[in-house]
C-alpha cells in the first residue's frame, strides 16, 4: 500500500466513522423525543435532523480545519436552538449531547493503548515502505472497530440508565448530572496533547517514555463513564424519590379535603335531623298563617323553608357518605361548569374495599375528565360515570369528552400533559400525578388500570379485587 493509497483509506474510514456517530447520536436522542400520535407522522425528520447536524459540523471539519472543541460547541448551539423542533427539553438537550461527546473521546482514549502496541509492534519494526502502510492501516482498522464497540456497549447502557427515569433537570441538576462527562472532555483534550510533544529537537511519546500509562489512561476513563452511570442512577433514584414525595402529598391533600367535607356531610346530616323535628311546628305556623288570611306571608314562610331544604339536597346517592361527597360535588361543579354530567354509581355493599380508597380514585378520575372537558370549546362536553360490582370485583368507569393527544409516559404507561407550559412552574411536578395516584390505589386491591381513547372519547376503566378480611 502506497502514502496515496493510505491517505485516501484513512479519508474513508473517517468518513465511514463521522456517518456511524452521526446515526448514534439520532438513537441516542430518539427515546426522549416527545412522540404523540400527531407527532410520530414528524420523528424521521427530528431523527434525520440530529443527524444531519452531527454530519455537516464533523464533515466540514474534514474539509476546513476547525478545532474539535469549536465543533462541539457548534453542534451543541445548533441542538439546543432546535429542541423546541425535536419537543424536547434545551436542558435535556444539551445535557444529552455532553454525555454523547464525552463516551465519543473516551471509547477512543481506552482503545488508543491497543492501537500503541500494534503501531510499535506491526509498524515501526517494517524496512519497506508498502509493509508499514499495509500494517498501519490494519491496525488503524482494528483501532476504530474497537473504539467503535466500546462507544455502542457504553451508549446502550446509558440510554438504558437515562430511561429508567423522566429527565426533566433544572440548572442545578445540569450542573450535577454535566459535571463528570464535563471533566471528561477536558481529561481527554488534555492527554491527547501530551501523546505526542516536540520540544526543539526531542520528541515526547507519553506511552513510550511512560509505560504504565497504557493502562492508567483506559483506567481513568473508564472511571468517567463509571462516575457517569454512577450519577445517572443517584439521579433517578432522587427523581424517584421526589415523586414518590409528591404522590403521598397529593393523597394527604385529598384525604384531609375528605376528611373536612365529611365533617360538613355530618353538619348536613344534623341539619336534615333538625329539621324534621322542626317540621311539625313549620306545619303549624302554615296553617295558622293559612287561618288567618295571610296569604303573602304565608308564601316567603314557605319559600324560606324551600331555600332551608335546597341546602341539604344531595341529588346522587351512591349508598356511600364519601362516594356521596365526592360525586355530588363534581356534578355541581361540571354544571357549573356547563358539562353534562351523569351517573350510575352504586357504591359496592360487600365490605370489601375502603371508601376512602375509592373515593380517592372517584375524585382524580372525575377531576381529570372535568380538566379535559373544560379545555374544549364548541363542542359537545360531557362526563359520564359509571360503577358496579360484579361478584368479587368492583368496576368504575369513567367517559369524557377530549380534544388533543395523549402521550404515554414510557415508564409508567400513563397519560402525560402534551402542554406543560398550560401549568404554572410552581404546579408542573404535581401535573399528572392524578392517575398514578389511582394506580396506586389499585394494586392495593390486585386490579387493574386501562385507559383507551375513541374519536372524541376519553375512557378509564378501574376494576378493584375484594381484599379478604377487609372490612369498611
């Protein structure tokens, strides 16, 4: 092989090498971009995006030379302005293409040892000219397939870390999770220049004059990817913590909200006692008023007692004091709110299941359909519940009407808001936290959870098991 045939194999080669990092950068990016029904029809030209964006900064190096560093930063400024395009977070953004740049350089530090020993055994022992080239390219070879296998095992295993959990980071968390891959990048700008120095007439090899550096050099950047994973999985398990904080907030904030209506249930209750023992003597003063000719005052009594009794009206009854509460006002507020409410509920009278846990999932179920309503405008709008046992399983269904999309959390596999900038930021990390809270409520009774949309429709169906030596 001549310098010429060497050349044009090494331009190959790096080209082949640009195209391979340029598709892995688009996978690596492809699980966290937003990826609703309506958006699908969009993720080849987000995905086609990335990659032609990785493609003309690397190309156009091999063309003008630009520094790796100012070719980092370009790619960088090009994503993140373009995360809106791909709906993803410009923290997430960047953050992801930190983690891609540092598992590029430091595949390329570990296998750079290997690719030492085989210059200094295959190549630099050679007399003629066409073995060294030969030689030099075989090893080049094995060097790139190399750094090419550790870079796609490393990114796998990330993006199989970084999905364990919603990544949605504030500065701070960017500076966390940023930090190592960061330093990473510096490490190997550093020792890629001490490689090779020439100072006057001495040349300066780190590995020839530094042996062990063979392996302390892959040593240490494994350590940055391990330090990588590390604080990938301490940051979802603080996420997971944190939402777990958050759900049982939520469902104290709902059990004291039951608990206050159900002192105002009891209030209701006495109010309807006191009044039927007050009844005979309101009876009384009707019909004196009736004796006596008074006519006028005899209609402000009786619409004073009708305004009296309009207060303890409860126009569903469920067979439950808590379901009661919950469905009663949801339906004041859904006519209030000009949504057609109906129902046929029943609460179940075997003793099986606690009201409280039912009225939890009732009241996040109901108040989901009657956000979702309240968004449309124009349409028909509409809530429709339904709740029944059937032998030892206890089923409540929830219909309302929808306009929009669903996205599905890939972890959980529930519904997510597709307009997180509707929710003011002190609300955003309680958005959603609804359904988890229901499906909470229903592996405690061995059930299960099914959401389905049609057309227009938005349906939930719970079905609840009977917890033996449960009693309400």
């Amino acid at each position: 092989m001549s310098e010429a045939q060497y050349q044009i194999f090494q331009n190959v080669i790096t080209a082949a090498e640009i195209l391979v990092y340029a598709g892995s950068l688009a996978y690596f990016f492809y699980p966290f971009m937003m990826c609703g029904r309506e958006r699908q029809r969009n993720i080849r030209k987000k995905v086609l995006m990335v990659s032609v964006a990785y493609l003309l900064i690397f190309l156009a190096g091999i063309i003008v030379p630009i520094e790796g560093w100012l070719r980092m930063v370009l790619l960088a400024v090009i994503l993140t302005a373009s995360s809106k395009y791909l709906d993803m977070n410009p923290k997430l953004c960047f953050l992801l293409l930190i983690f891609f740049l540092c598992l590029q350089n430091i595949s390329r530090l570990m296998s750079e040892s290997l690719y030492h020993v085989l210059i200094e055994r295959f190549v630099w022992n050679q007399t003629q000219i066409t073995i060294i080239f030969r030689n030099a390219a075989v090893a080049y070879s094995i060097y790139i397939l190399l750094t090419l296998l550790i870079f796609a095992v490393m990114l796998r295993l990330l993006r199989m870390k970084l999905s364990d959990c919603t990544l949605e980071p504030d500065m701070r968390e960017l500076c966390y999770l940023g930090l190592i891959p960061v330093a990473g990048l510096l490490f190997v700008n550093v020792i890629s220049r001490l490689f090779v120095a020439v100072q006057g007439n001495e040349v300066f090899q780190l590995y020839v004059q530094h042996p062990a550096f063979l392996w302390i050099v892959p040593l240490i950047a494994f350590l940055f990817y391990a330090g990588m994973i590390a604080a990938v999985v301490s940051y979802c398990q603080m996420a997971a913590l944190r939402e777990e904080r958050e759900k049982y907030f939520v469902k104290e904030q709902q059990l004291q909200a039951l608990q206050e209506r159900m002192e105002e249930v009891e209030q209701f209750y006495t109010g309807i006692r006191r009044l039927r023992h007050e009844m005979k003597g309101h009876l009384t003063n009707i019909r004196g008023l009736a004796e006596s000719g008074k006519y006028a005052e005899m209609e402000q009594y009786i619409t004073k007692m009708d305004a009296g009794i309009d207060a303890f009206e409860l126009t569903v009854k469920t067979g439950n004091a808590v379901t009661d509460v919950i469905v009663n006002d949801k339906k004041k507020a859904a006519e209030k709110a000009g949504v057609m409410f109906q129902t046929e509920f029943a609460y179940p009278q075997s003793g099986k299941y606690d009201a409280y846990d039912i009225g939890i999932i009732l009241n996040n179920l109901l108040a989901n359909a009657l956000e979702a309503c309240e968004k449309i405008s124009g349409k028909e709008r509409y809530i429709l519940l339904s709740g029944r046992q059937k032998r030892k399983f206890f089923l409540i269904e929830v219909k309302n009407s929808f306009e929009g999309e669903i996205d599905l959390d890939r972890r959980t596999n529930l519904p997510t808001s597709t307009k997180q900038q509707d929710i003011p930021q002190d609300h955003r990390s309680l958005h959603g936290i609804g359904l988890s809270n229901v499906k909470r409520e229903v592996e405690k009774y061995m059930g299960d959870l099914k959401i389905s949309t049609k057309k227009n429709e938005f349906r939930v169906t719970v079905m609840l098991q009977e917890r033996s030596g449960h009693n309400e």
